[in-house]
C-alpha cells in the first residue's frame, strides 16, 4: 500500500511540474506500477515460487 501511495504522490508531482493533469499521472504511475508487478508476479508463480 505505501509503495502504491508513493507512485502517485510521485506520477501527481512529476504531472504538476510539466503542467499536466496530476490526477491522471497519478493514475498513470499507478498502472505501471501495477503492470511491473504483475510481469515479475505471473512468472513467478507459473513455475510455483514463494517468498515463504
């Protein structure tokens, strides 16, 4: 949860400093965030690894 709070606290900033919309960077940062983490997370665990 925090690394998702700080993605788009991070993706709202860096959209205010160029002058863009901070709500849909946000967003934005927010669904990359979530793709990466689903590229590592689905191989993972098709080959059965656990962090347990």
């Amino acid at each position: 949860m925090a690394t998702a709070l700080a993605a788009a606290v991070i993706g709202g900033a860096l959209s205010r400093s160029l002058h863009r919309g901070v709500v849909r960077g946000a967003v934005r940062q927010l669904v990359v965030l979530t793709a990466a983490a689903g590229v590592t997370f689905a191989p993972g665990r098709l080959v059965g690894t656990s962090l347990a």
